[in-house]
C-alpha cells in the first residue's frame, strides 16, 4: 500500500522526485501509519482545496486496508 500512496501523490506534484513515504507499523501488525512528504511547494497541491484531495487520497488507502483487514492513517507534512 505504500506503492498506492506514493503512485497518488506523485501523480499530483510538479516535483515527484520530492515524494517520500515512511511506514510505521503496530506492534501486532494491526494497523499501519503512512507519513508522505512531499516540497513545500507541492503541499497545497496534495492537501487540494479545503482537505478534499488528502481526504479522497486516505478513503482510497481506507479501502485498500479493508480488503487486508487492517487500520490505516496517512499523515501528511511534518
């Protein structure tokens, strides 16, 4: 799912190069946090007008941890 994430957010970014994706993980596996990072100039372009692409970016990644039964977060930026 990673490769969802990254895939996502380059597709959006004038500087895909930038994108980076770090993966935290439970201790049981049960659930998964996504941290995407992306230039400063691109984050207004990721989080779109009043959140609506960051939110459509973690419905997405939402359905594809339902279908492997985990729970998933992306947090975006520091």
């Amino acid at each position: 799912m990673k490769e969802l994430v990254e895939f996502l957010a380059r597709s959006i970014v004038e500087d895909p190069d930038a994108v980076e994706v770090e993966v935290e993980e439970g201790q049981d596996g049960d659930w998964v946090v996504y941290h995407l990072y992306v230039a400063d100039n691109d984050m207004g372009k990721v989080i779109g007008k009043q959140g609506r692409i960051a939110n459509a970016m973690r419905t997405l990644l939402k359905i594809a941890a339902t279908r492997r039964d985990i729970r998933v977060s992306l947090d975006i930026g520091d």
